[in-house]
C-alpha cells in the first residue's frame, strides 16, 4: 500500500524519476549548483558554503551519488565530487523531447 510498482514502468521512466527525486530538495539543487561552479571539491568545501553541518551534507552527496547525478573519487582520505555530466547530459535530453512535443502540438488547455 502507498508503494509505487517501479516494475510497472521502463528503465529510462525509472532512471529519470530517480534523477528527478534527487533533486527534489533545494539543500541538493545548492550543491549541485555549486560543484557546476567550482568543478570539483570535497564535502568540507560544500560544509563551507551551504548553512548545514557535515553529516546532512553528506547525507545529501550521497543521495546526488546514489541517484547518478554526481561522481565522488577517493582522493587521500577525502572523496572528491563533481557532476556527472552524462546524467545532465539524460535529463537535458528528456526535458528537451517533452518541450519540443508541447511545441509542436501548441497545446492551449
């Protein structure tokens, strides 16, 4: 009950609501807005930038991580984080194909 029946739909539907959920809170839209402007950094960096503490941010990468919007390589005892570009690269592709339908179809409801 409640559960939605992911089975139910195709991988490309699931993989784009995966995307789409991650980012539906803006603490993870600010972090990925931030690592398009800086490129790569470390948790400590975006601790520094955003008013949470360390675990939420982590918590937060993790989702962003979890969900392929964005990568984390080991670096020392560090993870360093950056966009994937290829799950930007899904979701402009997507947006772009349901904008270029509502066009076509000029459709006035």
């Amino acid at each position: 009950m409640g559960a939605t029946k992911t089975e139910n739909f195709t991988g490309k539907q699931n993989s784009i609501a995966t995307m789409i959920k991650a980012l539906g809170h803006p603490a993870r839209i600010a972090i990925i807005e931030y690592l398009v402007k800086v490129d790569t950094c470390i948790c400590g960096d975006i601790v520094n930038e955003l008013p949470l503490a360390q675990p939420t941010i982590s918590q937060h990468l993790k989702e962003l991580k979890n969900a392929g919007l964005i990568k984390g390589n080991v670096e020392g005892n560090s993870i360093c984080y950056c966009i994937d570009e290829k799950a930007i690269d899904k979701l402009q592709k997507y947006f772009s194909t349901i904008a270029a339908k509502l066009e076509k179809k000029n459709n006035c409801c």
